[in-house]
C-alpha cells in the first residue's frame, strides 16, 4: 500500500458514467514514483481523508481484496459501452444511441431465447 499526502484537484464525468479524478501532491521520492508505476493500469481503492488515517484505519485498508473486473465495470455497463462504440463507428441508421441499444438488445435476447427451444 502506498500512502502519499495529496490535495484533491478536480473532477471531471465522462460519457460512459465514470469519473476522472485528479490529485496532486508535493515531490516524491523515486521509490514512490516507482511503486505507483508498478500500479499503473491496475484496480485498487483509493481512499482520501482530510487529516493522516490511524492505524486501524491502515490495517482496514489493507485487508480490502480486489476483485475487479478487467475494466472494473459490471458486465452489463462493459456490454453498453461496446455497444455505444460500434453505434459511434456504424449507427446502421438508427439516429439515437437508445434506439440503436435497444435493437442490439432484442437481437442479443432473440438469440439467446433460441438457444431455450
């Protein structure tokens, strides 16, 4: 776990429903530098107080477990933002995204009615 004091900065929403948040902090040490490249492009918690956590609150922190997808979204919002994608590149006429999702929807769920026959 890697601890550094930041100041919150700013944050910003997304189109898929997520936020970028930005910190910043004083200088680092390499060794911090490098810890946090190690954690480049990984999920993890991210946990922000005003003042220094207590130990308890460390030890807390550092029994949570990861289980995050590979994108940390739940299948159903990874599906949504694949198929917003395709209907950004190819809208196969459908002038509305809600159009369009739900027809990719009717054909995802026809198909696998199918499979119940």
């Amino acid at each position: 776990m890697t601890t550094i004091p930041v100041i919150f900065d700013s944050y910003r929403s997304l189109k898929d429903k997520t936020l970028k948040i930005t910190f910043e902090t004083s200088e680092m040490s390499p060794q911090q530098i490098g810890e946090l490249a190690q954690c480049q492009n990984q999920y993890g918690y991210l946990a922000f107080k005003v003042e220094p956590f207590t130990d308890i609150e460390k030890d807390t922190i550092e029994a949570l477990k990861t289980d995050f997808e590979d994108t940390g979204k739940t299948p159903g919002q990874r599906l949504r933002a694949v198929l917003y994608r395709n209907w950004e590149k190819s809208n196969d006429g459908y002038k509305t995204f809600f159009d369009y999702y739900n027809a990719k929807m009717e054909t995802l769920i026809d198909h696998f009615k199918g499979k119940l026959d």
